[in-house]
C-alpha cells in the first residue's frame, strides 16, 4: 500500500513537472512589449502637405522647352513681381516644376519647422544645387498649413558627354531641412478628452485583452474594456480628468504580453523568406524539377570561290541546345520547421524563387498551418 502510495505521488510530481515544462515552453514563445510599440492613439497621427512649387539655379539641368506647365509657371511668377514676359520668348534650363510633399506632425504649433520632400514633375536631368522658391502647402481641405523654402540636399548626380551619362541614386528627388514653416494648427482638446480609444498595431483578440487588463491593473478599477480584435476604449478617471496627458504618459510605459503569430513572408521579386521560429509543417513530400532551354548564335562568313565575282556574306549559325534536369524528391516529416525546410531545399540547390514557389504550393497543398504572405 505505502508502494502504490509512493509511486502515485511521483506520477503527480512527474505530471505536474510536465505541465509546468509545458507552459514554459508557452511562455517563452511571448514576447513583452511597451503599450507605446503595441497600439496607437486613436486621433493622434501626421497630416499630409502637397504644393506646387519651382525650383530654380540649375545648372543647365532643368526642364525642357516641351514641358510647357513649367513656362507658364515662371511667366506667372514673374508676373506676379511686376514683371510681363512672353512665354513664347522664355528659353530656359536652370529652372523645373516640382510637387513638394510633407508631414504636418501631431501637435505642431504655428512657427515650428518640418523637413519637405522635392520631387520633379517635369523631364529635368538633376535638382542638385537648386533652391526651392517660397511654396504653399496644403492639407485635403484645401487650406494653407505650412510655406517651404530653401536650398536642396540630394543625394546623387548625373553627368553626361559624348552621348554617354552616369547617373548615381536619384538627383530628381531632394529633400529641405527645415525647410517649412507651420502656419496654420490642427485645432483640438487632448487635455479635455474623456475618453481615450487605442488601435493597436496588429488586430488581434488576445492582445486585446491583455492590453485591457493591464490598464485596469495598473488604474486598480475597471476602465478599459475592448471594443473590437483593434480597439480598445478607456474612460479617463476623475483623477485624471483635464490631465490626458500625464494618463497616457503613466500607461504608455505598461508592459504587454505578445503571442507572436505563425507567419511567412515571401518576396518573389528578390526571393527573400521570412519566418517565425514556431512556424511548422505538416507531412509532405515535394517533387521539383525543371527543363532549361538555352539558344546561342555566333557569325559565319561565307567567302565566295576566287574569280567568282561572289559578295563575302556574314550569316548567323544558331544552337539550340535542350536540357532536363534531374527531378529532385524531398520528403518532410510532419513538424519539421521552416527554417529547416529552406536549409533542406538550399542543399538540393533549389534556387530561391523556387523555394517560394514551393513554399506557396505547400500552403495550398494545407500541410503549412501559417500564414503566408507574399509581396
């Protein structure tokens, strides 16, 4: 009796060791993370600029005589500084029509500056040396929110002679550091909110949850509650009310458990793979083979007989050579990882487009439980 006593009480220790093991293991696939890196306040985001402006002091590098937008633009400029010119008469190189973008930051006030963007409309050659003359940017209302102006930085070149160019990056794009002025803010409360709503990054049930139960743990009453797998809606204390931002300030620094998702990302374009570490697959077996056809030609002169009066001719010989290559079979057992997989198939030299293609195919075939995303 005192045995079967003993012996039930190791089994209860070895099962209790299993299922400590086990949710170690469940534990160790979390990953912790700030509030701030997990959701977003709802309202609390950029606005996008866009204007029309010149750039001028090119060195002979602007637009064309055919890009007839960019005359008339300098012809009403000059207009506009008293000054009446044919556009039929204007002929210049230094100067090119651009769209000017960029991002009215949250909370900006009037007087603060902002970085722009410069980009050529036009066929000019480069914007390198060019200076961006006063540009009104506008928000989708339509109204004035920031003015840029100033020298640009780009960040490559083009030169060309004899009829041969070199070109590094892109010298039609530039960029103005602080080059704009905010003269118009975005109106708004935050201080006097009583709700807060977050969206996090990635939809997501479990993390909504948790996300909700660490506020209201942190708060010690129950204020947060989920709307949907994105969002979750706070009411903000009383003792908090009129003071949002030291509410957000204390949250934003909450720890979150993440359960990271099963995913592939596959970039067919370069052949790239990415994968999670617990992403598996199921039993399959993988036949890939492929059949190369390649076409060569090389010049033959046929030259005619002496006395002849026969032309020397040059003819082309093509080769058309056909070649099958061996077909490759690979059987994996189920579980076995996708790293493992990709490792497995770079040894039988499976090209890397190959590789997504069969990646592909495997989540089609439903034997990888994962989701797979292809760009």
């Amino acid at each position: 009796m005192r045995i079967a006593v003993l012996f039930l009480a190791a089994l209860a220790l070895c099962g209790a060791e299993i299922v400590k093991t086990d949710k170690k293991i469940e534990a160790d696939k979390r990953i912790e993370c700030k509030l701030r890196d997990v959701a977003r306040l709802q309202g609390v985001r950029g606005n996008q600029l866009l204007g029309y402006g010149m750039v001028v002091g090119l060195n002979g590098t602007g637009d064309k005589q055919q890009t007839m937008f960019t005359v008339q633009s300098l012809t009403n400029l000059l207009s506009r500084q008293g000054l009446t010119v044919n556009p039929i008469l204007v002929t210049v190189k230094n100067v090119a029509a651009v769209m000017v973008t960029a991002e009215l930051p949250p909370f900006a006030r009037a007087g603060s500056r902002l970085d722009v963007v410069v980009s050529s409309t036009g066929d000019a050659k480069s914007l390198a040396g060019g200076t961006l003359l006063m540009t009104a940017l506008q928000g989708p209302d339509g109204q004035t929110y920031a003015v840029a102006q100033g020298p640009l930085l780009v960040g490559g070149f083009s030169a060309s002679a004899g009829g041969n160019s070199v070109t590094k990056n892109y010298p039609n794009v530039g960029r103005v550091p602080d080059g704009g002025i905010i003269e118009r803010e975005v109106g708004g409360d935050f201080n006097g909110r009583k709700t807060i709503r977050y969206n996090l990054m990635e939809e997501d049930f479990t993390t909504a949850i948790r996300v909700v139960h660490a506020i209201n743990e942190e708060l010690g009453e129950k204020v947060a509650q989920p709307m949907d797998a994105r969002t979750v809606e706070l009411q903000i204390p009383k003792e908090y009310q009129g003071r949002a931002v030291e509410l957000v300030a204390r949250l934003e620094n909450l720890n979150v458990q993440l359960q990271p998702r099963a995913r592939v990302v596959v970039n067919e374009r370069t052949g790239t793979v990415i994968l999670g570490a617990d992403v598996r697959i199921g039993a399959v077996s993988i036949v890939q083979g492929g059949l190369s056809i390649m076409v060569s030609s090389k010049p033959v002169v046929s030259q005619p007989a002496p006395f002849s009066q026969g032309k020397t001719v040059v003819t082309t010989k093509k080769d058309v050579t056909a070649k099958e290559d061996k077909t490759k079979t690979l059987t994996v057992e189920p579980g076995v990882s996708v790293g493992t997989l990709a490792q497995m198939l770079n040894n039988m030299e499976v090209s890397a487009s190959d590789i997504v293609a069969i990646l592909q195919a495997i989540k089609d075939a439903g034997a990888l439980q994962a989701e797979l995303r292809v760009l």
